[in-house]
C-alpha cells in the first residue's frame, strides 16, 4: 500500500495522509515490541554443594588456619576433572567461628578464584551471618544458630561388620598417631563396599573416608573420601596459628545490610 503525500501540508487531506502513513510506519515496530519472549529449555546438569573441614564450638581452643581443598571426579575414558580452592578459617576462645567460602576452579587452569561469602557463627548470641560479598553494600543474613559448647563434637566414624539391611560391610581401623602443623593427630579409616542395587548400582562399588584428627582444636587436618558419589575429595589444613585470632575477623562487613531471617523475627501466621 502507498500512502500519497499532499504537497499543503496545511490541507486536510495532507494531515490524514500523514497520520495513515506515520501508522503505517509505526505498526512493524509495534508489532515486534510485542512479540513474547524466547526462553531457551536445557535439561540434564546437577547442582552440588561441596561440604568442607566441620568447625566445631569450643572453647578456649583458638586458632586461625589455611584450609586448602580438592575435588577430583573421573572423566568418561579416564582422567579426571580437578577443581580446587583455598580458603581462611579461625575460631576465638570464646567459640565463634569465622569462614571464608571461595569458589571451586579447574586445578592449574590459572583461574583466580574468587571469595562469595563469609560466615560468622557466635554460640553465645546463637547468631549466624551468611554474608554475601558480591555485591555492594554486602548482604549479611542473620539466622538462628544451634552450635553450642555444651555439646561434645567427635568425628563420625564406623565400626567393622556386616551394614544393615545386608546392603553390605565395613571394614574400620585406627591409624594411630601422627604430627601435622605442630599437632598431634589420631588417624582412622573406613572402608565400605555396598552390594549391587543398594542406591541404584549396577555392581558392587567401595567408598573410603580417612580423616586425621586434631584433639587440641578439635577438627580434622586431614581429610580424604572416595566413592562414586563423590568422586574423590581431599582437604588439608595449613598455616594452623594458635593464637588468639584478629577480633576484627567477628565483625560484619562495613556498611553490610543485615537482613534478619531468625524464626524470632518472622511475622506470626
């Protein structure tokens, strides 16, 4: 369709004309302004959250350290993808807990990591801040903490014999004693083997899980576990200072917005 154009613009016709093709002109741009949105479906992936070094409550065992970890899982046709991270922890006597979360990049791949939370726990407040470092000002979330130094925190371990259920055995045995850091260490292993068809698969599998663990700060320096769920992961702690840690390190982030999700704090239904 053409629009003719008048040459008076002050003539009637001239303004219909005008308007019949500023509509003309327009109505494509509308139209794609319209249009709904395209989302692209993917399926398949897995989220998973790696669990590190526990930190318990206790008291008057200050510390600062270095916990450096590895995650191995086995590529189709052998090899496998090693992803990696380090990252700063401490405790002060009087139990709260100061972590540093960094995220997992591919081993000797030259990818800086990056730190994307901090967490403060203090038994005696029972408070725990999961502070968000991404953006600014950083987020800290406030909510109910259950750690308590009333409680006595040892390290899960099996024993050797028959698993219920007939979904298999376990075979434990103590390592006995070694020094790391400066410290003193007792070992221990556990080594399982499922049946086929316990979780799913298809043949027997074995997981193993050793761990050396510091009775004077009362967490593992070493730890080591292997099996198919898991693939294998290893965890180191260096650099152990058993002094008492920079109070600083207990304070939130300067100018963080605390957003308080304690039960307490939630509206009554």
């Amino acid at each position: 369709m053409e629009v003719p154009l008048q040459t008076n613009p002050g003539h009637p016709q001239a303004a219909l004309s005008c308007a019949l093709l500023a509509a003309f002109l327009i109505q494509p741009l509308i139209a794609q302004e319209t249009q709904p949105p395209v989302v692209e479906m993917r399926d398949g992936g897995v989220n998973q959250v790696l669990q590190s070094i526990y930190i318990p409550v206790l008291l008057n065992a200050p510390f600062t350290a270095i916990v450096h970890t590895e995650w191995a899982r086995p590529m189709p046709g052998g090899g496998n993808v090693i992803l990696a991270n380090r990252r700063r922890v401490a405790r002060d006597s009087e139990g709260r807990i100061y972590e540093e979360r960094w995220a997992l990049v591919p081993k000797d791949s030259g990818t800086e990591s990056y730190m994307n939370l901090i967490q403060i726990a203090d038994p005696a407040a029972h408070t725990l801040y999961n502070c968000d470092m991404f953006e600014k000002p950083h987020r800290c979330f406030l909510q109910d903490y259950e750690g308590t130094a009333a409680a006595v925190y040892v390290p899960a371990t099996g024993t050797t014999g028959p698993l219920p259920n007939n979904a298999g055995s376990r075979t434990h045995e103590d390592l006995g004693v070694r020094y790391f850091e400066g410290l003193d260490c007792t070992g221990s292993r556990d080594v399982t083997t499922y049946v086929k068809g316990v979780f799913g698969n298809d043949r027997p599998v074995t997981a193993t899980r050793e761990f050396w663990h510091s009775d004077r700060i009362g967490i593992n320096l070493i730890s080591h576990l292997s099996g198919p769920d898991v693939g294998e992961q290893s965890f180191k702690v260096t650099d152990v200072n058993l002094a008492e840690p920079n109070p600083a390190l207990f304070q939130l982030p300067k100018g963080s917005i605390v957003i308080d999700r304690r039960l307490s704090a939630q509206p009554a239904q």
